[in-house]
C-alpha cells in the first residue's frame, strides 16, 4: 500500500499565467527549504499534478527529473517520487502534534446496553420483522426505480404524492388536513426535533413517564422539562397537571395520545377535550405523537387530539414501526403558516427527504398495500395480545399487575415496589431475556416499577418462555425482598 503523498501547491511565477516546469521546481525547493517537505515525505504523483495544474504530462516530469538530478528527490520503483533522505536528515514520521479530541456529552443510558446476541428481547417496542411485508416493499422500490425520469433531487418538503396521500388518509379520519400542511420526516423523531429546535419558548412540558428518545432529544437542545406524572392504572388527574401548568407555562405540551410509550396508555376522549381546554385557557400550544392509533383492529379510530382541536395542534405519526423499521418515515401536520420554519429546521438537519423511500411508501399506499398489510398485522396482534393476557392471568404472582391497553405493540407490566428491578433485570438475563431500562423513562423518583412486555416483536412460544421466567424471578424477589439472588438458566 502506497503512502500518502503531500498536497503541493504550485505558484506561478506571474500570478495568474500558466505554471510551468520552472514554476513546478521552484516550488518544491521552497517546500523543502521550508520544512514542509520532510525527508521521505511522497510528492504528488505526475498525473496529479497534470489535472491540478493543466500540465502537460511532460512537462511535470522534466521538472521532477530536474529536482532527481540536483538530489533534491529521489524515485523509489512503483512506490513515486520522494524528498531524498540527506546525511542529515530525517524521515518523516508522522503528525507532529496530536490535537485533543472534542469534549462530548454523556452516551444516553437508554444506548448504553444493547441487547446480547440470543437473548429474548421483551421490551422493544418494534413489531415481529415475520409480520411485515417486506416482499411487497421490495416490489414498490423496484417499481419507483423503473419510473422514467427518475426525481434525482429532493424536495425540501417532502414527496409530493406522498403528502397528497398522507393528508388524505387523516382527512378519513376527521381532520381537516391538505397536502400543503405535510412535512415528511425521517421517522417521527426528526419531526420531534424540527419542533424542538423551531420552537421560541423553550419549555416543554411532556408526560412521565414519557418515550425515553424524546425527553433525550429535548434535553439535547437545552429546553426546560416539566413531567405531567401519567398513572396508566387510573386516570389522568388534571387538576395536578393545571397546578403544574401554571406554575411553568411551557409553550408546548407534548402528549402521546395512543398506546402512550412506555406505558400503553391511550387518553379517554374527554381527558382529550380537558386538555384542549386547558392549552386554551393556559395559552400553551400542543404536539400530539399519534405514532401507535392505527395499531388498534377494526376499522373505526378513536378521536384524536388533531380531529378535536383543529389545524393548531400541531400532529405527529410515523409509518416506521408498522411496516418496515428500517425505511424510517414519519410526518408533521402543522398550520402553513408554520410550514415554512419548520422545513428551514428540517434543511438544516437532512437538507431534504430522502426520495427513494418515500416514492416507494407512496407506490405501497397507491396499491392498496398498506390497508390490507394493517388488516393482516391486527389479526396477528390481536392473536399475540390475547395469548400475552392469558400467559400473564395464567404465571404473574398476585402482587403483579399490568395494563390492558387492547392495542399497540406492548403492555406495561408493574412488579410491587419492593421488587429491585435491576437485579430482576440481571437475573432475567442470565436467563435469556433481556429487559429495557425504563429509568430513563422517568423524571425523579419512578412511581412505576415495571417495564415494557413485547407480545408484537416476541413470537408466542418464546414469549410464554419468557414470561415464565419473569413469574419465577418475580417469585422469589417477592418472597425474599431485598436478597439479591443469582438465577440458573
């Protein structure tokens, strides 16, 4: 392998003219005469100096002879030209000076752990990748890259059918929604976060527990949290969250209306009409995370936040986690009048969207694909989440309790206080399963004490394996609170 060469700036000897194998001469005694140039170093081979200069492939070699001939180089048999090593010398040996690296912020303790390699992983909120129609995906990609006339640029905004079609969904649904009000992301979390950085009161106020990326990613620009405390075994107490409310006045409140993550939560219609009531009243704005209401069977959807306050709440959803993770599309609705700050936030963190994925996402809605995909994912859902509620009534310690959300992807499953989830988690996975940290779910002191249970990624065999495992880990920390105990696989 050749080493490196040293880039070589080369001056004419009247600015502006044509250099020539003078000027090529001249240049390099400079260099070395000047340091820059070390004994050993590599000088740019002749046929980079030929495009960089306009030179004649001749011309770069005379002057290269020339500088071989008065000592100054020497040429080494298919390795190139190099500054010769003199009596006095030395070789090059490397960078002089080696600058700090850059001081960075702590790695988020929700990226910290990876699942290992075997183990059941029961707190993803991810669906199983056997229920997702990655066939038909295919197709739609192959389709788009046979189009005529390919898009080669982006648009800022997003795919212009794929807005068309987004808006026309979420008008079946009740809102009043134009393909002008579409922004497309990647993922819902880059429409998080073009908020985040949009938004001109920085202070946010957001459910706790609430989805771990997103208080990360507010906390990334430096906005001001106030927890609105979510019990998903009672209702919301609203009268709490006023006196929060008015005591911060936040310009934004972000709620996950459906399948609320991590707890599975799905807000009542009128704790819906309070809280609009409230953010009229209290003057805050709202973004609402509908990422899970179309993971609900049957055809019918509840209300959401968007339907019943109109074009000011600004409304979030993903097509990421139902059909296909890694092709990473969300979207935002906003007012257009907001349209334009937000793709100026979006420029600055993508430029643009990402053509390919979205053409394709719009060829698989065009085909009907998405409807009959949905139909067929709640069939299996609805399957696993009936065997997941059986399992739990059938193994789970009568102290256990867990959430019914009757839909979405997980369920929140709650151990009594006294139960030290950490070693619960430790023992769980010297056993195989491996469970999500849910602390950084929480604000303060968590007032659950549970985690996620996956019954849409974890095929029902290893689920109940699972599951077996966690009553019996359960067990004994209930029986013996406090004993940190080591598990047997």
């Amino acid at each position: 392998m050749k080493s490196p060469f040293f880039s070589l700036q080369v001056l004419a000897a009247q600015p502006g003219r044509r250099v020539g194998a003078r000027d090529v001469v001249e240049s390099v005694l400079a260099e070395v005469r000047a340091g820059h140039l070390p004994a050993g170093g590599r000088l740019p081979p002749v046929r980079v100096l030929e495009r960089q200069l306009g030179l004649s492939k001749n011309t770069v070699q005379a002057a290269y002879d020339e500088l071989v001939a008065r000592g100054v180089l020497e040429t080494r048999e298919r390795e190139g030209v190099f500054v010769a090593k003199g009596p006095e010398a030395a070789p090059f040996a490397g960078p002089k000076a080696v600058p700090r690296l850059p001081r960075l912020r702590a790695v988020p303790s929700m990226f910290r752990k990876p699942p290992p390699p075997g183990a059941i992983a029961l707190s993803t909120v991810l669906v199983d990748p056997a229920l997702l129609p990655r066939e038909r995906v295919a197709d739609c990609i192959r389709s788009v890259l046979r189009v005529p006339g390919m898009q080669p640029l982006y648009d800022f905004q997003g795919h212009p059918h794929l807005r068309e079609l987004v808006a026309a969904r979420l008008r079946a649904r009740g809102m009043d929604v134009s393909a002008g009000e579409v922004i497309t992301t990647v993922g819902s979390q880059q429409a998080l976060d073009i908020v985040a950085r949009a938004t001109d009161v920085r202070r946010i106020a957001l459910e706790n527990p609430v989805y771990a990326h997103a208080r990360c990613l507010f906390e990334s620009h430096d906005l001001k949290l106030t927890p609105l405390p979510l019990d998903p075994f009672g209702a919301i107490d609203f009268d709490r969250w006023e006196r929060l409310l008015e005591a911060e006045r936040p310009g934004l409140v972000y709620a996950i209306t459906s399948f609320q993550n991590p707890t599975g939560y799905s807000y009542r219609t009128h704790e819906l009409v309070r809280l609009l009531e409230l953010a009229e009243r209290l003057e805050f704005s709202l973004l609402e995370d509908d990422w899970g209401s179309d993971m609900l069977s049957d055809s019918e959807m509840r209300p959401s936040l968007r339907a019943l306050g109109g074009e000011n709440v600004l409304y979030v959803n993903s097509f990421t986690k139902k059909l296909l993770p890694s092709l990473r599309v969300g979207f935002i609705v906003a007012p257009e009048s907001l349209v334009p700050t937000l793709v100026a936030q979006k420029r600055l963190s993508t430029l643009g969207s990402p053509w390919l994925p979205e053409a394709a996402l719009a060829e698989f809605l065009d085909r009907g694909y998405y409807d009959s995909h949905l139909a067929s994912l709640h069939d299996a859902l609805d399957e696993r989440y009936r065997h997941c509620l059986e399992t739990l009534r059938e193994l789970m310690p009568e102290e256990v309790r867990w959430t019914t959300p009757g839909g979405g992807p997980t369920l929140w499953l709650d151990f009594p206080k006294r139960v030290a989830l950490k070693e619960l988690a430790r023992a769980l996975l010297a056993r195989g399963v491996y469970v999500e940290d849910s602390e950084s779910a929480f604000f303060g002191e968590a007032h659950l004490n549970g985690f996620r249970v996956s019954y849409a990624y974890v095929p029902e065999p290893e689920l109940r394996r699972a599951l077996e495992r966690v009553a019996e880990e359960a067990r004994r920390a209930l029986a013996e609170p406090g004993h940190a105990h080591t598990a047997v696989p």
